[in-house]
C-alpha cells in the first residue's frame, strides 16, 4: 500500500507548537507533526492551520518521502524533509 491523506482535517498542538495531521497506509493510520521551523514568522493556532494549509501539497509530498524511508511510530517533519 502507499500513503494517502484521505482525510483533510489537522490540528494543532500547543506543547509543540506544531500541526498534527494523518496519514493513512491501507487501515493503518501513521501520524504527522509539521514542526514550527516550517512555519517562521508565525504566532498563532489560527496562523499555524493557515500556513500549514498553503503548504499542504508540499507537506504531504515530504511526509510521503519521510514514510518511505524508513517506519515509525510517529513522525516529526522538519526543513531537512523538504529538502
């Protein structure tokens, strides 16, 4: 199987200042934080979930590309994963 997002909704979490979405692998779901460096400059929950959705193409092709490395029970991206 192959990772899709089938599911659009994200939230975001304080503690880590990151944005926390859901990949799927057939009925398995794999879980995704976008860590703030992706999102410099930005304060807010409300501006997180916004850069976050002008980014949404990119974040999913870099999280596709994390999952294929290598399997994890949770994944953290960072600018190295968009490189």
């Amino acid at each position: 199987m192959s990772l899709s997002f089938p599911n659009q909704s994200r939230s975001y979490e304080e503690a880590g200042k990151r944005i926390r979405f859901i990949g799927h692998d057939g009925m398995f779901e794999i879980p995704f934080f976008a860590g703030s460096d992706l999102f410099p400059g930005v304060t807010s929950e409300a501006g997180y979930l916004r850069a976050f959705d002008d980014a949404r193409v990119s974040v999913y092709k870099a999280a596709r590309r994390a999952y294929s490395a290598g399997r994890k029970p949770v994944y953290v991206l960072t600018r190295v994963d968009f490189g």
